[in-house]
C-alpha cells in the first residue's frame, strides 16, 4: 500500500516514465477543492533552479516545447528574463547557487570555490564541507562529515524569511547539499540532499539532528524500484528530430555501464546510484519530496518551498547539452514541472502560489561537437550572442596538472618539496609549505607555476590571489575579464592561483575523466541564464524582457513574493516584481 501511495504521488507530482501515462484523475475531494479558491493565505513561492540551465538553452529550445509544458506555462502566466547575468568568472554550482540566494558574487559571500582540496586526502570535495558536523539519515547521524554554511559570510533570502516570520516553512530538496543548502539557510526546517555514496537522501546536523519523517518515504526499496525499468526516450519522435546529432557521439560517457545510448539500463550499470543522479528518476524523486513539504505548510504563515533540479547537470556533464540524453531530460522536466505547478494549483489556488526559476550556471558544448552542432560557427564564434566557442577546444586534466606543476616548482626553488597541494576548477591550490614561504622565494614560485600554468594550450591568464583591503569594478558598470575575475575571488583565498581556461576549454571532472563536458568560465554561454518569475496578480503574464539583467533579481524577486527585504549584501537589479 504504501509503494502505490508513492507512485502516485510521484504521477501526479511529476513526468512519468513513459509517454503514453498520465497523471491520475484528481479524486471528488480534490475536485471539489479545486473548484472553490481557497481563504487568502501567507505567501507560497516556490524557488526553483535547474542546475546548468544555460540562457542559450532556454532561448532556442523553449519554443521548441510543447505547449502544455511548464516552461510555457511560465511564459504564459508570468516574466521572463532572457539574459540574466552573474557578475563572476567561477560559474560553478556552489558559486551560482550562494549567489542566487544571497544575491552577493563571490567576493563579498565567501564562497569562492565549488570544491576545495582536502590536505588530509588531497581529494576534492564539497566547498562547503565542515568537519564539526555529521550525516544525517533515516537511520539516525552517522559517523562521517557533513556539511554547513559556517564559511558563508552573508545572509540568506531565507535567513531574511526567518528573521522577520520565525513561524515560517523553509524546506529544501536537491540532488547535491550545495543546492540544497544555500536555499534553506542557516535554520531551516528541513534541507536535504542526495547522497550516491549511500544511495540516499540525507541531511546534515548543521541543519537538524534527526532526518525529517516526512521525507522517510523515498527510501532504499522506492530508490530501486525506480531504477527497476531503463531510461526510455519520453517522445523518440521530438527528439530525434530536435538534436543535432546522433544518439551516439564522440564525446559521450557510458557512465560506467549505463550506456552511451538509449535505452539506458540500471540493471548493467556498475555504479547505479551514480546513473540514478544522472537521469530523470531524480528528479522524479525531488518533485515527489518537494510534493510532501507542501503538506508541511501552514497556511496562516509563509512558505519558501526551494527545488534544485540537478539531474541535468549530471546529464550534461556526461552526454552534452546537444545530447539526445539532454533533449529528453529537458523535455520530461518541461511535462514534470507542468505536474507540479498543476500540484499547487490544487493545493493552494492558481492565485496561491508563485514561482522564480532559473539556473545555477550554464554550459558549452561538447569538445569533440562536430561542425553540425555548432551552427553559429557559420558566421564566425564572434557572432554569436553567448559567445560560444568555435575552436577545437581540449580538456584540462587536473591531476596531470598538478604533477607538472610540482616539478616545476621543485626545479624553481631547488629543493624537492610538497608545493602544490592540487587543482580543482577554476584554481591551484598551494600546501602550507608555500604560503610559509618568504616574500622573495613566492615570487620565485608563482613565476614557475604560472609559466608551466601558461605553457598548457588550454590556459589564457593566470591570476594571483587577491590583495587585503583591495576592491573590485562595480557589478553593473564592468564585464570584463579582470573585473569578473576580482569578483571570484575571496580575499581570504591567499594560497591559491586563479586559472582562466580559453574559450570553451575546461577543467575535467571526476565523472568520468576524459569524456564530457564541464563548465567554470566568464564567457556569456556559461554565466547567461534565464530568469522565469510567476505571481498572479504581481507579474504581468507574457512579460519578456531581452536585455541583459543582473544575478540579484532573482533574490529580490523570491524575497519580494515572500512580502520581505532582500538580504542586505544582495546587488541589484532590474525590479521584475513591483512593491506590494
């Protein structure tokens, strides 16, 4: 009984596995209840990103997608920004995420890095992991790190919320605790994320010392039995004539026996809690929690309800965003956000509820996309508008760089010595030998490092750590390189070099290395996303706005729908919601 009251929370909330299901036909209560708008209530909204959701994805493909969709419906009923820009260079999850939910770049949040290096393991993890905490699962708090937002140095929207509503419901649900964390703030009533190395979905005692009962429902037996059927092209017909390649392309990951074509099956991948993240089941699984914290809610006061799709991230990073893989997962998040908005229809009124939505960062092609699949090259890359790359571009190996980088400094300083403590994107992180350093001897290492850094055919500038005291070009005044730049780096971050990689190169990731794509640059087609807000009554429906607008609307629009002020760091705006 209670796997079916899961699947069909699971049809209703979001896309089904295979085109030809449908939601389930709302029960008499639910129609009855439909039909009579509900007492006027605190505010609903609902904070939704889709992670690497690129401004130039939205822009040619949203009109491509059925009418029925989410996306169309937020086109209908609300704004849309085409071009909203970041005011940074590290367009990576925790970055974009801190920016979007406390409205302040990297230099004044703190959150420079998407990953650090570990000095125990030298190891790349979470920007935001602290050792004082622990996991917690269903099962109780485990005995391993978690995370927290100890290193961020400003307010969140929804620290603002709880200041001004301490009876306010703040729940956030992603498939990684960078998504999820910055949405929910420093007390949260619950923040949970996705866990693939439980194969669970966990949350941190930062946040709690008990996993939320609520959430118990997506457990080890459901996660499985979502993975029990492959991953089927939703609409083969739509897909294949939309991509601009075949399913299979040079390039493309297997994801470790998950295949590089559909169908993709779960029985023969190696690591299945890895293929889970990366295909539309998580966010089936996010939809169906998001689904439940709406029951949480208490009408009388408001609500912040955040949702970070992150799956399609995952499948851009290994298949590319010219993929038949992204094809169908933007297609089935189009149908399951349809489902969801359809969801607070009935729960809190067409009027009852608002939504903001946009994306952490964007993302280039593939390196190894053929001409085909880059028709702006036609005119020249100087043509197009997001300024995506037309250059054969290569991959930048982390941890070959680091080896080379070490001999170099062991060459320039005469002694072997543990330098370099690793790379991960976009910096290379120094040990505490060299931050010991005098004066005289780091000059004589950053002048090796940069000159082995510069002779990679992948690498444009380097960039030294950012002076005490020093300050950075207006947000809205400067776009160039060395100002986005500035305003990446923490100055705090004194033992790491900023690495500008050349227009559509990349540092790899630990997906699967050597295949894929990965993003991090200051370029238009990796800081350009798309903004959507939807408020009845608030926004004009059918609102398009096509010059570019400032990261901080997003922020200023969620805490404007929540009847509060932005966080006071947040940089401004165009205004998309007028004052109440």
């Amino acid at each position: 009984m209670r796997k079916l009251v899961c699947a069909c929370a699971l049809l209703v909330a979001c896309a089904s596995h295979d085109s030809n299901v449908r939601p389930p036909t709302p029960t008499a209560t639910a129609t009855a209840s439909a039909a009579e708008p509900p007492a006027a209530s605190a505010p609903l909204v609902v904070a939704l990103v889709v992670d690497q959701l690129a401004a130039w994805e939205i822009a040619e493909r949203a009109p491509e997608l059925p009418k029925g969709g989410g996306f169309a419906r937020l086109l209908r009923e609300g704004a849309y920004a085409r071009d909203m820009r970041y005011a940074h260079a590290v367009t990576e999850t925790s970055p974009g995420h801190s920016s979007l939910f406390t409205g302040a770049a990297p230099y004044r949040s703190g959150i420079f890095a998407n990953e650090l290096v570990d000095p125990a393991t030298r190891k790349r993890v979470s920007s935001l992991r602290d050792p004082s905490t622990r996991v917690v699962t269903a099962a109780g708090v485990q005995n391993a790190p978690s995370v927290s937002l100890a290193s961020l140095e400003v307010d969140t929207v929804a620290d603002v919320l709880r200041a001004r509503a301490p009876h306010a419901t703040i729940i956030s649900v992603s498939l990684k605790d960078r998504g999820a964390a910055f949405a929910g703030g420093r007390h949260p009533d619950a923040t949970i994320w996705y866990s693939a190395s439980r194969d669970a979905f966990v949350t941190s005692t930062a946040f709690t010392s008990t996993f939320p009962d609520w959430a118990r429902f997506v457990d080890r037996d459901l996660l499985e039995h979502m993975r029990s059927e492959p991953w089927n092209l939703l609409d083969p017909v739509f897909v294949a004539s939309h991509a601009k390649q075949p399913d299979a392309q040079p390039g493309e990951s297997e994801v470790f026996g998950f295949g590089s074509t559909f169908p993709h099956s779960f029985a023969r991948a190696r690591f299945p809690a890895v293929a889970f993240r990366a295909s539309p089941r998580a966010d089936e699984a996010e939809l169906a929690l998001a689904a439940a914290a709406l029951d949480r809610r208490n009408p009388k006061e408001p609500m912040l309800l955040a949702v970070s799709l992150s799956a399609f991230d995952y499948v851009n990073h290994y298949w590319g965003p010219d993929s038949w893989e992204s094809w169908d997962e933007l297609l089935r998040i189009d149908r399951a956000l349809a489902g969801f908005f359809a969801l607070l229809d009935r729960k809190a009124g067409p009027d009852g509820w608002a939504a903001v939505l946009s994306g952490d960062h964007g993302g280039p092609p593939l390196p190894e996309a053929p001409d085909a699949a880059r028709p702006w090259c036609a005119h020249g890359d100087s043509s197009d508008p997001w300024q995506r790359p037309c250059r054969r571009v290569g991959r930048i190996f982390p941890d070959a760089l680091r080896d080379t980088l070490e001999k170099a400094a062991d060459k320039a300083l005469g002694k072997p010595k543990d330098w370099i403590l690793g790379v991960a994107s976009p910096y290379v992180f120094y040990t505490h030998f060299a931050a010991e350093l005098p004066r005289d001897r780091r000059a004589k290492l950053d002048a090796a490092v940069t000159t082995a850094l510069l002779a990679n055919p992948e690498i444009d500038r380097i960039f030294p750590p950012r002076a005490p005291g020093s300050t950075c070009p207006p947000e809205q005044t400067d776009e160039s390189i060395d100002a986005l730049v500035c305003r990446s780096m923490s100055p705090k971050n004194r033992d790491a070099l900023f690495v500008l990689e050349k227009r559509g190169s990349f540092v790899d990731t630990d997906y699967d290395l050597g295949k894929g794509m990965s993003h991090g640059g200051p370029y238009l087609f990796d800081r350009s996303v798309p903004l959507f807000v939807r408020a009845r009554g608030r926004v004009r429906g059918g609102t398009v706005i096509t010059e570019p607008i400032g990261f901080g609307a997003y922020v200023r629009s969620v805490a404007a729908l929540l009847g509060v002020p932005p966080p006071k760091d947040a940089s401004e705006a165009r205004e998309i919601v007028p004052p109440k």
